[in-house]
C-alpha cells in the first residue's frame, strides 16, 4: 500500500511516499516516526487543513494510555501504595503535562516505556510469555519515534536482569529479537 502525502504551504503541492518521513534529511523530525505519524492522521483524519491540535490531542491521549501500564507493571513489582504514587507522579509531573500537551514525541516514549516496563514486570513476576509481546510491539514503537532511547531501554532491562541476578531462561526468538531491534537502533543512531 502507497500513502501519497501532498502539502499545500502557499499555492504549490508536493507529493512524497510516506516512507520517505525517514529519510534522515529532514530537519522537522529527528527520526521520521512522529512526521510519518503527523503524515498518516492528517491524510484520514484532516486531508483539507493542518490542524495541529489534531496532533495534540493524539499525543495527549497516547500520554494517557501509559497509565494503566505503569500502574500495573508497578503493582506487579512492589505494592498498590508505591503504584498509586508512580502514577500520580507520571500523571501529573511538569513535563509529562507539557509534552502530553504538545506535538512532540515524548509522550509516545513515556507510554512505550510504561508498556515495555509492564511485560517486562509480567515475564519477572509471573513468567508469562505474553509479555515478551508487549515489550516488543514497545521498542517496535519507540524505534520509530526514538531509536536511541530503545537502546538505552534495552541496556536498562538486562542490566536489571544482572543485578537481580534471575536465573531465568530467556527464549531464543526473544534474543534474536532483542540483537535485532539492538541493531537497527544503531542504523537509525543520529550521525551512523
């Protein structure tokens, strides 16, 4: 499927695949993934006019759905107190009220965080594989929006697996998974 993105500054049009948002010559987007997304709800959902509230609104509710992850990887982990507390705090911090009121990436990372920090917790505490899906459809997220920030989210879950010092056995598709997304953050690293 082709998506033609067509902008109209002025009285010119120009038309480019949606694919080429990440292409790294581009000085809106540090990545492509937040320009493709800005691209893709502007064609179904506001084709005659910018409206950048449009944006606004998604990233507020995308800020929002982190929530329930955060809450429950938290609950998970430790105790219904210290979850009540994350989400106050991921709630209501100063930035996340900015950003979630912005047209800015942030509040997609936030929410891609919480949701690989709740499979995560899920596969910890409970040993189920479904979590290994949620953490995987995150850094799927996150390396469109932010590929360095997957990486660092990556040396972040094993190193606590280290200090823990779990014994469990992680499955190989899940670390071919893992060397993957760890590669491509590196193809997409600024300046690579």
């Amino acid at each position: 499927m082709r998506i033609v993105v067509t902008t109209r500054p002025g009285n010119w049009q120009v038309q480019q695949t949606l694919w080429s948002a990440f292409d790294k010559n581009y000085y809106t987007d540090q990545y492509g993934g937040l320009l493709a997304l800005s691209a893709l709800t502007y064609r179904y959902f506001s084709p005659d006019s910018h409206r950048p509230l449009l944006i606004v609104v998604l990233a507020a509710l995308i800020a929002a759905l982190g929530v329930p992850f955060l809450y429950k990887a938290t609950r998970l982990l430790w105790d219904e107190k210290l979850a009540f507390v994350s989400v106050w705090l991921f709630s209501l911090y100063p930035e996340s009220v900015l950003t979630g009121g912005a047209q800015m990436r942030e509040p997609f990372l936030l929410t891609f965080i919480a949701m690989a920090f709740w499979g995560f917790a899920e596969w910890l505490n409970q040993g189920r594989s479904r979590g290994w899906w949620w953490v995987g459809i995150s850094m799927a997220g996150m390396l469109l929006v932010s590929p360095a920030i997957a990486l660092v989210l990556l040396v972040l879950l094993g190193g606590w697996l280290w200090v823990r010092g779990e014994r469990k056995r992680v499955p190989w598709p899940i670390l071919a998974a893992v060397g993957s997304v760890f590669l491509i953050g590196l193809l997409f690293w600024p300046g690579v």
